[in-house]
C-alpha cells in the first residue's frame, strides 16, 4: 500500500512542475495536451481509489497506521482532479485558436487580426475565473507564453525568412512595420484584457502576478526592441545616402566634400552592422547589439555635423526658394530626431522669407496694377491677367513644398511659430483676394465691351475711301458722314476694325488661360480663318485698285 501510495504522490507532484519547463513547449496546443492528460490520468487513479477493492484493503488495514493513507490520498487526486477539469474547460475555447496555428495554407495577417481578440478574450475569462484555483496565474502564464510565441515564431516567418538587408530599403521597412504591428496587437491585446480583469474585481492582480506576466511577455518586448535596432540601421542608410555627391556652397567655400565625409563615417559603420553573419531577427544574438550600439554614437556625431554644415549654408541663403532647395536636398537626414532644431531653424528662416517675397509681390501689385506690364505678343486683357497670375504663382509657389517639407515639424516656440505661420497666411490670402479681384474685373469690364460694341463692329462698310493712301488722311475724311469728298482721289482701305483684330487675339490667349468666353466672342473667333482669308482676299483687290 505505502509502495502504490508514493507512486500515486509521484503523479501528484508533476503538477508542481516549474512553469519554465513547460514553456518549453514549442506547440501552444500542448498546454491543453497537458492537462487533458492529466485529467483523465487523475480520473482514472480517483476511479481506483474509490473501488471496492480498495475500500476493503481499508477495512481491513484500519487498526493500523497506513489506513490513514488512502483517505488523503483521495482527498489530494479529487482536488487535483477538479483542477485539472476546471484547466481544461477553461483551454478549450482556445483549441480552435491554436489549431490555427498548424495549417501551412492561410493568410497570416487576416487570420491574426480574426485570432488576437478571439484569444485574449478567452484569456480574460481564464484570468476572472482563477482566484479560487491553485498556481492559476503560472498556468495563464503558460498559455500566454507559449502563444506569443508561436505567434512570433510565424511572423518571422512570414516577414523575416531571409536578411532584411538585402532587401530594397522600403521594402524591409514596410516589413518591418509589419512584425511591428504584430508585437503591438500582443502588447494591446494584453493590455486590454488586464483592464477587463481589474474592471470585474476578479482574478489575480497582485503584484506577484503583475511580474509573471511581464516575464510571459518579455520575449515580444525582446522581439520588439530588435526590429526597432534593425530599422534604425536601414533608416540610417537611407537617410544619410542624400549626403552622396550633394553640393553644398557657403560663402564660396563648397562643404560637399565634408558632407561625404560624414556619409563615408555612417556607411562604414552600417557596413560593419549588415556583414554580421547571423539571424539578425533572433534577439539572444549579442554581437548584433553591441555593433549597433557602435553605430548609434557614430550616427549622433554625424546629426552634429550634418547640423553645423547645414547651418553654415542656411545662412547664407537670402531667398525663399534657396532654403526650400537646401532643405529639400538634406530632407532625408534632416528627418532625424536629432536635427529637429535645425528643421525648426529652417521653417523659421522659410516663412520669414516667404513673408518678404510677399510683401514685395505686393508692393509690385500696388505700383502696376493700373498699368500692368504684359508681354509683347499678348493682348491688353489677357496680358493684364497674365501678369497678375504670374504674382500669384510667385506667391503660392513655396507653399505645396513648405506642406511637404515641415508638416511634421512643431515649433519649440509656440507662440513665436504661430504668429509667424499665420502671419504669412493672413498676407498671402489678402494678396491673392486683391488678384482674384483684379482678374476677375478685368475679364467683367472686357466682357461687357464685346457684348457691347463688337457685334456693331461687323455691320460696318466692307471698304473706306480716302484721297490717298494715308490712313491718317482717310480717318480724316471720314470724322463725319456729310464731309464733302468730291474733291478726293479714290483711294480705297479694308474697312476691318482694329478692335476685332484685338478680339481674335485676346480670345486666342485667354482659352489657352481657360477663361469663359462670352458666345458673342466665340462665334466670330470660330469664323476667324474665314474672316482672315476673306480680309486677305479684299487687300489684294484693294491694293490692285490702288495702283
């Protein structure tokens, strides 16, 4: 009896077994493996205990000492049991989960997106549900472990089965933003099913087990901190590759050759990082941390650098379109925490700038806008508009690449930034009201002439007669109806209007402008080769009757 009795204390004691073997278990769906096991191993030796048989050797060993054996011997298996029981109803609802995680045909990110509510909502009800049962928050830790796991194990290889390095750079950031958010859906989800267990009041939220679940939860913590290191030394290549062949002049000295300096400084250092010859995704490595180190303290002497070199360009950069170019060449690097005063500095310097370039094209507007310069070959009108989209295009124009440029950025002075910024807003919306104003009448007061006048236009004489081939002479003749042209040489102009010919032209410009044209102005623009051929045609008459 004493001989079976310590065989069955043996079964008993595996229950005790440390949490750190059985996280050993490569397969989440072991855990569940494990305490069906024990279940029904447990049912069977209660089954035994309980038996005739047994009850008998109880009688008859009950003047004696080793009768007191099998009663606890009962009481332990039926505790243990009911645990066991209680383990596995509670596992169950993760077999579908867990099952998952066996097919090799499935589509990794829907099926995790549709797994970690399902999972962590399993969780919490095994997490409310274990304040009366024994060493629970050891076992939640299994379970929990041993999902992170799996679910890590098949990031990296869905994401990371071959060196990110070799990779195009955009691509292996993109990849790894993805095992970025596989780590981030295990953190939330975590996180949220701890406030559903501290919002019931149940389950165990000591500080005990608030340690247990930061050990079950420190290799995605791990896993995390390597895919940050490793995108810090892509990001690094990609950002400091602008300073390759870049010109830079200050003052007439070029500091491109200084650039490449620090650009050939990085690379080595990266260099040294990418020829690692091991599994970069795998955090126990230490070879990989320690380079890295390395290149985070080269990587901070080089913003130093890359901050002094563009300072000293920066100020000698008088025009708005000058920053802009600069910052926009150093746009990659300038991207960098570290030069976030320096990206500062250059918003500041642009906006004021920009503000300048303003109030020029402002005072350029005030001086021409009764008499606006316009090129040779334009009409009046068109011309006009022309010029004043030419000032508002000048004036807009940094305006895409400000947004681009620094949307990210914020200012260090609030206040200071601010009042610029909108300052420069304030003053380019006035000028650009005061443009739109004057294109705008401009177009309405030539409009209104067309309809006006021009149609009369067409009803006039084909012909003009005059005494001689002097259009002054023949204006003269003509001032009034009843002047007395007996005396006159017949001499003959084609009586076309200079305004219709300023018409054709003005409507010529202003549909490539995508203007309106009014119906009156299309239509006589739409017999304009006509127009032309028969005008030709008349001048030759003309000029055949002249001579």
């Amino acid at each position: 009896v004493l001989l079976w009795s310590r065989q069955v204390e043996a079964i008993l004691a595996q229950e005790t077994e440390t949490v750190s073997e059985r996280l050993k278990t490569a397969n989440p769906q072991g855990e569940i493996m494990y305490w069906s096991s024990r279940a029904s191993n447990l049912h069977f030796i209660l089954q035994q205990l309980l038996s005739d048989d047994i009850c008998q050797v109880c009688s008859a060993l009950d003047p004696y000492k080793s009768a007191k054996v099998i009663p606890s011997l009962v009481s332990r298996v039926q505790v243990s049991y009911d645990d066991a029981v209680c383990m596995v109803t509670h596992l169950k609802p993760f077999q579908k989960v867990f099952e998952a995680f066996q097919g090799d045909d499935w589509d990794f990110e829907s099926s995790i997106r549709s797994l970690l509510p399902t999972f962590f909502k399993n969780l919490s009800i095994l997490w409310r549900n274990a304040e009366a049962a024994r060493r629970v928050p050891s076992r939640v830790l299994v379970v929990m472990s041993q999902f992170f796991d799996a679910v890590l194990s098949l990031a990296k290889k869905q994401y990371g089965d071959c060196n990110v390095f070799t990779r195009d750079p955009v691509d292996a950031i993109q990849q790894l933003d993805r095992l970025i958010w596989v780590c981030a859906g295990l953190e939330s989800g975590l996180k949220t099913c701890i406030e559903s267990v501290e919002e019931s009041g149940r389950g165990v939220t000591s500080e005990k087990w608030t340690i247990s679940v930061r050990v079950a939860v420190q290799n995605v913590h791990r896993f995390r901190n390597r895919i940050d290191r490793i995108a810090l030394v892509i990001r690094g290549r990609m950002q400091f590759s602008c300073l390759d062949a870049i010109i830079l002049v200050n003052g007439g000295v070029q500091l491109d050759d200084e650039a490449s300096a620090v650009h050939r400084r990085v690379m080595e250092c990266i260099e040294g990082v990418e020829k690692i010859d091991c599994d970069i995704l795998d955090y126990t490595t230490k070879e990989f941390d320690e380079q890295v180190a390395t290149l985070v303290s080269v990587l901070s002497a080089a913003e130093v650098r890359v901050a002094s070199i563009a300072a000293r360009c920066m100020d000698e950069c008088t025009t708005v379109n000058g920053i802009l170019d600069l910052v926009l060449s150093l746009h990659p690097v300038l991207q960098r925490d570290g030069l976030a005063p320096l990206m500062q500095k250059a918003r500041s310097a642009v906006l004021q700038a920009w503000l300048d370039d303003i109030i020029t094209l402002r005072e350029e507007y005030t001086t021409c806008c009764d008499d606006p310069p316009r090129p040779s070959n334009m009409a009046p009108i068109s011309g006009a508009i022309s010029w004043s989209r030419s000032l508002r295009t000048k004036a807009v124009e940094p305006e895409a690449k400000c947004k681009l440029l620094f949307s990210s950025v914020e200012s260090d002075d609030v206040g200071n930034g601010d009042c610029l910024s909108v300052n420069v807003r304030d003053q380019l919306d006035r000028l650009c009201q005061r443009i739109d104003s004057f294109e705008k009448s401009s177009f309405e007061r030539w409009t209104n002439e067309v309809e006006n006048s021009v149609q009369e236009k067409l009803y006039q004489p084909l012909l003009r007669k005059g005494r001689s081939n002097d259009d002054d002479d023949l204006n003269e003749a003509w001032k009034t109806e009843d002047s007395d042209m007996s005396d006159l040489q017949t001499f003959f102009r084609v009586n076309f209007d200079a305004s219709l010919g300023r018409l054709l032209h003005e409507v010529k410009h202003l549909l490539q402008m995508k203007m309106p044209i009014p119906k009156v102005a299309m239509s006589i623009y739409g017999d304009a080769e006509v127009l032309r051929t028969q005008i030709a045609n008349l001048e030759l008459i003309v000029a055949d009757h002249n001579t």
